[in-house]
C-alpha cells in the first residue's frame, strides 16, 4: 500500500491547488463529496474511498466510467482532510503517480464545474468498459474495495 499522504491546508491563495472529480452526480457549488455512495468500479459496493485527481484525463475518464444516466460532469473539489495516491493507479498501472490521482476518506467540496472539456472517443471508452469487465471476470478486484 502506497504511503504517499498528502495534507492540505485550508489557507487560500491564488496557487492553492485545485482538483478534479468525474461523475454523473448532479452537484452544486459547496456540496460534499463523501464516502458511503455506490463505487462506479470494482465491486460496486459502498465505496471506502473517494477519487479526485489534479489532472484532467483521470477525472473525465471518472465522468465517462460512472454509472447512471445523468450527464457527464466535471467538479473542481477541494479535500477537505488528507489524500494519498490512489493504489489501483500508482501501484498496478503508473508507478510514481504520473496521473496525480488521489483518494480521501474525507469529504471534497464542489468548488467549480469544468463546462467544456473533450471526452475519449466512444470506442475508446467501450475499450475501458470491456476490459474492466474483463477483470472483474478474471477476479481482479480494485485495491480500494
């Protein structure tokens, strides 16, 4: 297990970081983001954890992936308690944390929306489908079941 946390202070600056969270949910500026919700990967189960990542493909393929029939949407989300590189990515797929993906026990609050931003091709997104179908028949579970 990846022992990279990162703590986040809540003083604001104009360079503090801002992340990004993919998802179909319908939010609005300061909402929470929280554990406890139906995971989109893995299992399914109550997710332990959720994602944010400081980069953009991560989190549109996070909108893209997500279960539900809502449109696709991007959040700008501040953690509000540590973060720690997410293992299914830094361990299994990019050692090193090339994506900046993170996941957090703790809430995130919708800071934002990112409104334009462009998806993966269809087939490209039926690609990742498969292929997590794939190991889930395989039984490959997610590090964060």
């Amino acid at each position: 297990m990846s022992e990279n946390i990162h703590e986040h202070a809540t003083i604001h600056t104009p360079f503090t970081q801002t992340y990004f969270h993919g998802t179909k949910a319908d939010l609005k500026l300061g909402d929470l983001i929280e554990v406890g919700y139906n995971s989109n990967f893995g299992q399914r189960k109550n997710a332990k954890y959720i994602f944010l990542t400081a980069t953009l493909d991560p989190a549109i393929w996070g909108a893209e992936l997500a279960l539900g029939e809502g449109r696709e949407r991007i959040y700008l989300v501040e953690p509000t308690g540590p973060i720690e590189d997410d293992p299914d990515l830094t361990d299994r797929k990019f050692p090193g944390n090339p994506t900046k993906s993170y996941r957090s026990i703790h809430p995130f609050k919708v800071v934002g929306e990112v409104t334009i931003w462009q998806g993966h091709p269809k087939e490209q997104i039926k690609a990742m489908k498969d292929a997590l179908v794939k190991l889930k028949e395989q039984g490959i579970h997610s590090l964060n079941d």
